[in-house]
C-alpha cells in the first residue's frame, strides 16, 4: 500500500467515525504548488463550505505510518470544523446560527467519545 493510499483509507476512517459522510471529500496527491510556495508540508485542506466540498491534499512526506495516520485524522478534525470555522472567519452569523453548529458538533461528539 502506498502513503497516499494508507492516508486516503486513513481519512476515510476519520470521515465515517466523524459522520461528515454529508460532505463531497475530493483528494490529491501532492500539494499545489501555491501551498509548497507558502511553506506548506505533509497535507492541508481546503473547504467549500457552499458547495459542502473539501479538497484533501497529501504530499507524502511522511516516512511512517503513526505519522501518515496523525496527519490524516489532522486534515479529517478541520473538516469536521469547518461550518464552526467559516462562521467564525466570516462573522457574519447570528448566536442561533452559532448553537446549532455547536450543537451538532456536540452530538457527533458524543457519538464518538466513549
């Protein structure tokens, strides 16, 4: 199995624990060549929170897999973020728009966590 596949079914995992199955998740192998540019390394994701879209992006630079494991369930926790994040990064949000994505991360949490 390579990295790149050992991350993908790594994120997949994360994703189906997660329940972010509501969520488009399109990856890459490699950084784009802005992210290397910006000091980017290992992966990094970028959501589309309109479209309920993430793009995953893995660079192999990882040499074992603990460390290709941490960085997937790394990308998948942003994910899991990211209605919270573009609230907050936006705000432009009302307290009740707030609680319910507080909420919601509540629930699956509580799913989760034993």
């Amino acid at each position: 199995m390579t990295h790149f596949s050992l991350f993908k079914k790594e994120c997949q995992y994360w994703i189906d624990r997660l329940e972010l199955n509501n969520i488009t998740f399109y990856f890459h192998n490699g950084l784009k060549p802005e992210d290397k540019d910006d000091g980017v390394e290992g992966a990094c994701i970028y959501t589309n929170i309109k479209n309920c879209q993430v793009d995953v992006y893995y660079d192999n630079r990882d040499k074992n897999q603990k460390s290709i494991k941490q960085s997937a369930k790394h990308e998948i926790l942003h994910a899991l973020l990211m209605k919270l994040s573009s609230l907050g990064k936006g705000r432009q949000f009302t307290f009740q728009e707030y609680e319910r994505e507080e909420e919601e991360l509540v629930h699956k949490l509580e799913k989760i966590i034993t």
